[in-house]
C-alpha cells in the first residue's frame, strides 16, 4: 500500500520524524507508521518497548500536544501507529513550524509561516487593520471608477447614497472607522508608502533572459496599476498585428486582453504584499507573469487547471474586487485565460511555481505569417500552415493536391516543418498526417 496525503511509512524510528508528528497537527492530520517499509510492508521493530514510552512523551514535552500510540502486530512482527489530531492552533517543534502539503513535510518560514499564523488566529494579510492609514489616504476618484464597474456588474446592490467610509464598510475594507490593509492596496492614493513592493516591473528580454532592452515601472493601487500595465503593454512592449475585413482596418494585439487583463488581475491579487513586486518578462515569442506567493498548500497545479473551488491569498481583497466586477468567483481565472488563448489560437499557457511565486507563460501564434517567415519558411510552407491553420493538420495528399507537385516534393517541404518544431508526423507515406504542435 502505497503513502497517502495523511499517511507516511518508516521502517525505524528517528526523533527528526516529529517533525511529521508538527506537520499533521497543522494541517489535517495523519498517521505515521513506524515499522513499515515504503510500501507499506511490516518490517518489525526490536526496540518497539522503548518507543512506546518515548515518542508519546517526546511529542508531549516537544509541542505541548497529545498522539495516540498504538502497538500493532502482523505475521509476529511488531510495529507502532501514531494517529496525529489536527489542531487550531499553530504546532511549533523546538521553535520552528512544519505543515504537511500533500505529501511533503515542509518547513514553514517567511512570508508562509506569517500566513499560517494570521490563518490561525482567524486573519488574513489583507483583513489586517493598517493603523498608520486615515480615510485621506483613500483615491475618490478610483473608487469612482470602481462603482461604476460594479454598477455594470450588478453585484452591489444598495451603493446609491453611500458614502466612501459607508462603502467601505460594506465591502468588509473596514471596521469601526480604521482602514485594513485591502483597502489601502485597492483604493489607496500611495500604496507604496505603507508597503513598498506593490508596483509592477515589465522588461523587454532577449532571448537569453538576461539581457534586458528596455524596462518600465508602474505603481498605483491595483485599479491604476491594472489600467497603466495594460497601456504600457500595448504602447511599448507587445506589437499589434494588422489584418483587413473588406476595407476595415484591423489591429489585435498579439496576446488576447482578456487573457493579458486576467493573468494581470490574478498577479495582483493573490500575491503576497509583504514580498517581491509583481515582475512581468516579454520575449519575442513569450511573456511571463510572476507573482511572489506559490499556490495555497490545499491545491496542486494539476487542480488549478480544471474546475477547482477558490483558494485566494487574499480574501476580502478578492471578494471586493469579485463584487466590483473585476475578477470572477470559484476559482474559473486560469480556465478563462486558457480558454481565451485557445480561443484565439495560441498556445496553451503554462503555469509553474518558481522560487517562492507564481509563474503564468503565454506564448504567441508561432503559425502567424510574421513567425513563420522569420523560421526561413519558404512561400508554399507559409501557405499552406495559413491556409490549413484552422483544421489544425495536413495530410501528405492534400498538400500535394494544394500545389500540384510532386510526392517526394510534398514529403520534404513537410519533413522540414517537423524539423522547426511546427508540425508533428503521424503515419506513413500519401496517408501521413501533420498536425499542428500549437501545445507546448
């Protein structure tokens, strides 16, 4: 039987496996087995005695808490269950606090451990009093802007009248008259007075990531700075491609907005403010969004990308801004920045955690004519990936029925965009068919 989220395995006893013992207790508990191999196999224990006066007592005098200890046995052979309770409150080991994270012991520091604690003592960063903030630390005219995004949305009912502290009040930004820490980060007219990293870098990167062409910076609440990053984005970093309908002149950015708009929402929001600011990287044929704080220790990344139930870092910050009609509940943002990319035939977005934050990668239609021309493609290879760019593949025969030529021709001029990474083979001969690598 193999380990579980709340179930670990160890052949012998080490007093380092309290740290097992913290972790369970401040997540949602567990049971270790000492005694059992890693497949859950009994190997037997010589000194199991001993270890049933010792561990109940190291775990009391160590971390103040109680563990049922029991000795089982299995074909003549002895080994110990330990069935560790989850607690309310925070479990320090010597001082130091672990959390079990699927099914990884992690050691809780920083930024994570301040989580932890605020969560314990029923907090949240943002849900923080900020005593060194009034009422005229508040920007009238971004709350403004935001009542009228939440009148379009129609999630606030009963504004009419409302005053900025009454506002505030209803939307859980205040209490009794003090200002928390969402309300400054949302509505504030200097955020980076009271918390240094809330501004955005962008930089324009060469392709070996540390050469940097140019770099901007935009500071503001999340409202200002939302709308400064995504002109930034389109006047001087992203470029706009051009097309016509009849004699109506196109232009699209090479990246959709609302996937731009939610990857830049979901940085600003669920990241930890007592961090890294939020760092945007654009590539020639990528851009990345980092945001300091990883992923809430209760979702994986396999679950972020389907239907999963919301986790933010922040919660009155989200809920205001849900309320707002900024960002959308239950969780659907990184569905709807997949589905937006898909949508206009990108890539698939990556997503990663890196070196304490949050990585989203969009990548650009490597099948536009500006990308394909630059791979040194020549005009039959453009054509086709352009004219066969919808039903996503090619078979041998159609493209020697496109361009009247010849089989061996045909298996060349293909073979060679297998090479550049655009297409993937799949059979042999006039049957093969060549399939769009839109997925990364």
């Amino acid at each position: 039987m193999p380990e579980k989220q709340n179930i670990e395995y160890k052949s012998s006893w080490h007093d380092d496996y309290l740290k097992w013992v913290c972790g369970f207790a401040n997540a949602q508990g567990g049971r270790i087995y000492i005694g059992k191999n890693d497949d859950g196999k009994v190997v037997g224990l010589e000194d199991y005695k001993k270890l049933m006066d010792d561990i109940p007592n190291k775990i009391k005098n160590l971390m103040g808490i109680t563990a049922e200890v029991n000795l089982l046995q299995e074909d003549d052979k002895n080994f110990i269950e330990i069935i560790v309770l989850p607690y309310s409150v925070p479990i320090s080991l010597r001082g130091r606090y672990y959390y079990r994270s699927g099914s990884v012991k992690q050691e809780l520091t920083g930024a994570a451990l301040n989580e932890f604690l605020l969560k314990r003592a029923g907090h949240t960063w943002d849900d923080v009093i900020e005593t060194r903030a009034s009422f005229d630390d508040i920007d009238e005219r971004t709350v403004k802007i935001f009542l009228r995004k939440a009148e379009e949305a129609g999630r606030l009912p009963d504004i009419d009248g409302l005053t900025t502290p009454e506002l505030l009040e209803k939307l859980r930004l205040s209490e009794n008259g003090q200002l928390k820490r969402a309300a400054i980060v949302l509505f504030g007219k200097d955020p980076g007075r009271f918390y240094p990293n809330t501004f955005v870098k962008i930089g324009k990167f060469e392709g070996d990531d540390f050469t940097i062409r140019f770099q901007e910076t935009e500071e503001g609440n999340i409202i200002q700075v939302l709308d400064k990053v995504l002109r930034t984005l389109d006047y001087k970093f992203l470029i706009r491609n051009i097309s016509f309908e009849g004699m109506n002149r196109i232009e699209t950015l090479e990246y959709p907005v609302p996937a731009l708009r939610e990857v830049l929402l979901n940085s600003l929001i669920h990241r930890n403010y007592m961090g890294a600011p939020t760092q945007i990287r654009v590539y020639d044929n990528k851009m990345f969004v980092w945001n300091d704080g990883g992923l809430p220790v209760t979702i994986t990344l396999a679950q972020l990308k389907q239907p999963h139930s919301s986790h933010p870092r922040n919660p009155i910050l989200a809920e205001a801004c849900f309320r707002g009609g900024y960002i959308d509940s239950w969780g659907s943002g990184i569905q709807k920045i997949i589905d937006t990319c898909k949508l206009a035939g990108l890539p698939t977005p990556e997503m990663s955690e890196k070196e304490g934050g949050f990585i989203v990668t969009l990548f650009k239609d490597k099948f536009s004519e500006e990308e394909l021309q630059n791979l040194g493609l020549n005009e039959r290879q453009i054509d086709a990936l352009l004219f066969f760019k919808e039903q996503q593949k090619i078979t041998n025969s159609e493209y020697m029925e496109k361009f009247n030529i010849a089989e061996r021709t045909a298996r060349y001029d293909l073979s060679a965009m297998v090479d550049k990474g655009l297409l993937i083979k799949k059979g042999e001969n006039k049957s093969s068919e060549y399939i769009y690598a839109n997925c990364r």
